[in-house]
C-alpha cells in the first residue's frame, strides 16, 4: 500500500463525518434553535416554546415544521395558545367538564394559520410553520407558542424532532435564562431555560440533488447543459416522474400527497438532466470597467412552487458586485473578510415566488461586477461560478472542462507536410523555407 494510502483514506474519512453531521462551509453556524423558557415551575407550570431559524439561506417553507418530542414522565399539555397538537390522545384518567388539551405520550405540535381567532394566539404565533431564513426577513425567521403543563416532570424531554426532512435534533441542555424586554426599561428573564438544537443534511433529506447548473457566454457559441442524470436518469426507479416538452400534463394522473402536510412528488420536464430547478448563468457583456452577468432559474417542476427562494453563488469576483437588477442581495462572509458568496433572493410581491413548470416558471435577474485588475480574467473557467446553491440545496455543476472556452487567439493555419516538400521541390533553400513557414 502507499505511503500515502493511509492519510488519504483518513481525509476522506473526515470530510464524510463532516458531511454527515451537517456542516455547510457556506453557512458554518447555521441551525434551528428551539428554547423552552420556563415562565413558572411548580406541579402546573407555564413554558414558552420559540422556534428560531439561524440559517443565513435555508428557510422552512410550506407545509412547516411539526415539533414532537417524547415526555419522561406522565407530563400532559393542559392548554396551549399558538399552537395546537395534531391528536388529543386517550385522556380518559380526567373527570370533568374540563380536560387536557393532549395527553399524548409523543406530542405532535403544528402551528396556526395568520388568520386563527385572536384569543389562540400568542406572541410570534400563527405563521402556519413557515420560517424565513434569517438574512431574506429578520422579522419572521421565529415562531412561538405558550402551553401549560401538569404534572410533575422527572426529566427531560427527549426525541425533538422538527418534522422537516434533512434535520435531526439532539437532546434539550441547561443554558442560560432567556431574557425579555416588556417596557424598554426593565428586564425580566424566565426561571429556567432548556435549548435544543437541529442540524441539516442535504444527505439526510434526499439521496439525490434537487438542482443543476448550465452555463453560456457571449464568445462562445454552444450552451453547456447540465450534466446527464444530475438528478437521476429517465426511466431509473430513483428518478421522478417525467412529462415531455410539449405534452400536455394530466394532473388527474399527477401523484397526490397522502396528507396534506406531505409533500408531493415532484413530476418534472423530461431532460437529460431530470432535475426540478435549473439555474443558467450566461457570460453577457464585456466591458472596460465591468463585466455583465444574466443569471435564470426555471422551474421545471410541474406540481410545486418555490414560495421565497434563496440562491447562493461563489465566484472571486462577487466581493466587487456593483448592482443586481430585480433581486434582492446580500453579500456572506464566511471567513474573516473572505467575500466571495453573495444570497439572492425574489422581491416581495414581484418574483419571490417561482411558479410551477408551464406557468411562467422562471425567474431572472443581471449582475453588474466591476473588475479587479490584479486577478479578472475569462480564461480558465474564471467567469464561471465555483459553487450554486437554491433553498439551500447545492447543485450539480458542470464539469470544469465542459466550460465555454475562449476562442483561440489566431486563426493561422500552419503548413502540411505535403506542402512543405511541394516549396523544397520548387528549389527554395532551407532559409527561405523557414521564413515562408513563420510568414504563414
């Protein structure tokens, strides 16, 4: 075996640890942070549930996170406000005309709809599940709800789960109080505070990508396509279910969820590269100054639309971004003042929501970069992204030879053989040759 055998099996070891327990080197301290703040604590106390998305770029989108968890003891849910659990359980043991709101040993809880009476709410309630990511609405990245608990608790809750694919949770850990601010002068700060947290894995939520990417440039006459089976191969078991250019779908055909908190299969356009989202970024101008990028993202799925999409790109030369047209952007540093990436994301009420494939599915936008003397270049790939991602999912790239490739410098045509002997035979001497070569 090699030398070097065994310290690059220990790399690859690594990185797939790293992979698996959900590290993005885009987002390093992204997570979803879940914190019970005890309001009081006796045999019936009062606990506040928040629900906060600290990821830059990864939002939960509809039908939204359902948090469960396993009680240790015999601990029911006597009321809750801004939430309600998905079943009331076996409650027989009360006697009353009043009973609890759930007595189940696994509860299942969901958020309310915006429109849930008044007296249900709570404060950050009622978004029906739906978080933003904390870069696209700082306002709404949190939810919350507030529910009263009997029973004595003998420990911590375990089993968290989010109920989105992709996260795990692991187990609640003592922190410091959560502090509030009711009067802008005085804080009060719960009694006891627990904090769970949830960690995701594209590798955890699906065996295969969800996007690619396809590129073009304006001295360059062909389109670089998406790699063949990017997101699984026509016909093969683990691809979707495929619809023809031109055909009309049949959406009594159209698989259905079995509830409606389930996601739908996605049944998307019939290409090569069989993936619901593809992103095109085409090279389009060349200026002294500057140079002009058209980014597109189609939706090619034919029974979803992405409600607040996010895409991230990495290129050198985003640091030097002068201004991007029809979305909203915010640079992200990861390292120090590494800037590189930059999160693009639909304008309110305009283009944050990318329709369904044969309802206008696309969106666009153009990049306007100032170059830097001391590293732009189009050679080599370099005005080519290095990185995309959309709804944080990274998407497959090209193969970095498969690149628009700049045309050559000189049409020149260098001499055959034949030719050569044909010039010998007219009695030039090898001087005259030479120079008859180089003038060609």
């Amino acid at each position: 075996m090699s030398k070097w055998a065994s310290p690059l099996m220990l790399l690859v070891f690594v990185f797939l640890f790293e992979v698996a327990d959900g590290y993005d080197p885009m987002d390093p301290q992204g997570n979803i942070t879940i914190n019970w703040d005890f309001k009081t604590i006796t045999d019936v106390y009062t606990v506040i549930v928040s629900i906060h998305n600290y990821q830059l770029y990864r939002h939960i989108e509809p039908p939204g996170w359902k948090l469960s968890w396993t009680w240790s003891g015999s601990e029911v849910i006597w009321d809750m406000k801004g939430a309600e659990t998905t079943e009331q359980g076996n409650c027989s043991t009360y006697r009353g005309d009043t009973i609890p709101h759930s007595c189940e040993k696994n509860p299942v809880v969901v958020d309310l709809p915006a429109d849930a009476p008044y007296n249900a709410q709570a404060g950050n309630c009622c978004r029906g599940g739906v978080l933003t990511s904390i870069v696209q609405d700082p306002t709404r990245y949190m939810s919350a709800f507030e529910m009263i608990v009997r029973n004595p608790m003998r420990s911590k809750p375990s089993n968290f789960s989010i109920g989105v694919a992709g996260y795990t949770c692991g187990d609640p850990v003592d922190v410091p109080p959560s502090k509030y601010r009711f009067d802008g002068q005085r804080y009060t700060q719960a009694l006891k505070t627990w904090q769970v947290t949830c960690s995701y894995s594209q590798f955890r939520e699906s065996d295969m990508p969800s996007c690619c990417v396809s590129l073009s440039a304006f001295y360059y006459q062909s389109i670089v396509s998406c790699p063949d089976c990017s997101c699984g191969c026509q016909g093969s078991p683990a691809a979707s279910q495929c619809i023809s250019e031109g055909q009309q779908p049949n959406y009594l055909q159209i698989p259905k969820a079995k509830s409606q908190d389930e996601p739908i299969s996605p049944v998307v356009m019939c290409t090569q590269h069989m993936c619901p989202i593809r992103v095109h970024w085409h090279l389009k101008s060349n200026y002294k100054d500057y140079w002009r990028v058209k980014v597109t993202i189609t939706n090619l799925n034919f029974v979803k639309n992405y409600s607040d999409w996010s895409l991230v790109m990495q290129h050198p030369n985003l640091g030097s971004l002068a201004q991007v047209f029809s979305f909203n952007f915010q640079p992200l540093f990861q390292i120090g003042e590494t800037n590189d990436t930059v999160m693009l994301w639909g304008i309110e009420r305009y283009n944050d929501m990318l329709l369904q494939s044969g309802a206008s599915g696309n969106v666009q936008s153009e990049m306007l970069l100032k170059k830097d003397p001391r590293e732009f270049t189009f050679k080599g790939g370099w005005g080519f992204p290095r990185r995309v991602s959309f709804n944080g999912h990274d998407c497959i790239m090209p193969s970095p030879d498969a690149y628009p490739a700049l045309p050559n410098g000189s049409p020149r045509k260098f001499p055959t053989s034949a030719a050569v002997h044909q010039v010998v035979f007219m009695g030039l001497s090898p001087l005259v040759l030479y120079v008859v070569v180089l003038l060609l």
